[in-house]
C-alpha cells in the first residue's frame, strides 16, 4: 500500500520534526455529505493469533451471553466499528455518532475510502497518547479541507439515563450508553434555555480524538490520537468521537517517538460493515443501564472498598471472530 517509503524517509523525518507540537493538532474536516463517493478498498486480511483477533478487557466468562440475556448487551453496528491495524495487532474502535455525528460521518467517510491506509504513527508519546493520519507526511491523496464544528460537548436531557459512579470538577462521571462521560447536574436543566446540560465525553485511555491545529477549535480534519492514559487537561478542548472496545494494549506498543524513525503504519483502517464477513467481527458492550452492570460495578466496589475512578473502570464487551 506503501509507495516509495523507503526513499521518503529522510523527507517524512524533517517534515515530522517540523510540526512536532506540545498538543494534538490537525487541520480542517469535511462533512461525508459534501464529498464523492469513496473508491472502494482493498481487501483486509486478519492473521490468525490473539493480538490480531483481540478481545475485551474484563473476563466474560462469568456472564451470561447476548442471547441468553439480551437486555444485559448492547450490539455495536458494524457501521459504527472501525477495525484498526498496525504490525502490534488489531484495535477495534467504537464510534458515538450520538455525541459526536459530524466527526463520525467524516471518520466513517475516510475509513471507506481507504485515506489512512499507509500512514505512520507520527506523534507517539508514553504515557499520553498515539497520533496518526497525517497526509503531508507520505504521497497520499490530500486531507479534506472544509470545516467541522467541534463538537467537545453535547447537551444532555435530564431523561438521558447516566449511571454515574464519581465526580469530575464539580460534575458527575460516570457512563452513557456504554461511554464514559462527564456531566453536569440535571438539576440544573430547569435553568437553561433548552431544558438540557452540558455533558462530555472524557479522555480516559483508549479515547480516540480528533488532532487540531493550536487555538482554532474548528480547524480538526483527518489526525486523530488514541490516549494511553488520562490527559484530562484536553477534557472539552478536542472531539472524542469514539473509544477502543478490545485491543487497546496494541495501541500501547506501538512505536514511541516524535516521530518515531522508523514509524509504525496503519496496515488498515476499516469499517467492519465493509469488511468480508469471514473477517468481520462483532462486538457486544455491556449495557451501562442494566442490573448485570450494576451488580458489576458492586463487585469492584467490594474489592477495595470504593468504586474506582470511572476512567479505572473497563467496560465489559463480548467480541466474537469468524
């Protein structure tokens, strides 16, 4: 997928080195609707071996399955899972068009046209995040230059359930629909305009947000990062439009560097919708609402005598390969 990398490399370092930044940034986003149809990728094959076909983090053995509880699991769209893979393995992302619509349209856009394919992890930092998708860095097509709104919050109704379980700067924390957010008090909808209250999805590891350039919050295109612990400074400052689901731990090994020499390349980037379905996974996630949660979240409380923080708290997902 790969043309010429080799003879581009020593371009790829002086490029990198010259927009290395002390944050995630990125330019302009386009809207899926304003693009042409994307042309078709090419196959994606999955290897065999557990770091290729990864599963959750919690152990779900002990529950029951989706089809003998329906009501405990929530199946993730495969047009709503993105299959990510580097030489360390396969990630697979959930995205929340609920939160963030704008930024999943143009994600899902660039996943079909096969936009990613072939770039490197330019900016990876232990301890913070991995960032990639940056098309000035290898003889690509170009990103998309209109702009998308940011979408760092959404407004909440007091009727949107939110099963919290800490506190973040004066605001709950706690889980929507499986992501974990943060919210102010629904008390206080009685006091705004539309009825509602700003909520957020948070930074906790295995977020994966939009890059932008510097103070423009308008200016995120086609860079996106995946946090390896909880930069809670970049909390309402950048989109996260979407979460790691199983295979996190890949993401921790790629390659450090600002930029690493030789960087780390996405092998795939695809919306499991469009993938064969002999390859195609499919992703249960605990549903948050529900009273396996509850007696889930009892049971971690027990092991130490407190709830951990939110961002401590994985939850359980179900992924079953072909």
């Amino acid at each position: 997928m790969i043309r010429n990398f080799i003879p581009l490399a020593p371009i790829i370092a002086a490029s990198l080195f010259a927009c290395g930044a002390a944050e995630p940034e990125d330019s302009s986003i386009v809207s899926a609707a304003e693009t042409e149809t994307p042309a078709e990728q090419p196959a994606v094959t999955i290897p065999q071996g557990d770091m290729f076909r990864p599963i959750g983090a919690v152990d779900v053995s002990a529950f029951d399955d989706p089809e003998t509880a329906p009501q405990d699991w929530r199946k993730v769209a495969p047009e709503q899972l993105i299959l990510l893979k580097t030489s360390h393995g396969v990630s697979l992302i959930e995205m929340s068009p609920e939160f963030t619509p704008g930024h999943v349209a143009q994600f899902s856009f660039l996943a079909r046209s096969g936009h990613f394919v072939g770039l490197p992890f330019h900016r990876v930092i232990e301890g913070f995040m991995a960032q990639a998708g940056n098309t000035a860095l290898l003889s690509k097509d170009p990103a998309p230059t209109s702009v998308l709104p940011a979408e760092f919050s959404f407004r909440r109704s007091p009727e949107t359930n939110m099963v919290i379980t800490s506190e973040r700067r004066s605001a709950d924390a706690g889980f929507i629909n499986g992501f974990k957010i943060a919210s102010q008090n629904p008390m206080l909808a009685s006091m705004t305009a539309d009825g509602k209250v700003q909520a957020w999805p948070l930074h906790c590891p295995g977020a994966v947000a939009a890059a932008r350039l510097g103070s423009d919050i308008n200016s995120a295109n086609a860079e996106f990062y995946i946090t390896t612990s909880y930069p809670e400074s970049l909390d309402k400052k950048y989109t996260v439009w979407g979460r790691v689901r199983a295979g996190l731990r890949n993401v921790y090994k790629i390659k450090k560097g600002e930029p690493p020499m030789p960087p780390d390349l996405i092998e795939a980037f695809s919306l499991v919708s469009d993938l064969d379905p002999a390859q195609a996974p499919q992703v249960w996630v605990m549903n948050t609402d529900s009273p396996t949660f509850a007696s889930y979240l009892e049971g971690l409380r027990l092991q130490t005598g407190a709830l951990p923080d939110v961002c401590n708290i994985d939850v359980p997902v179900i992924v079953r390969w072909p």
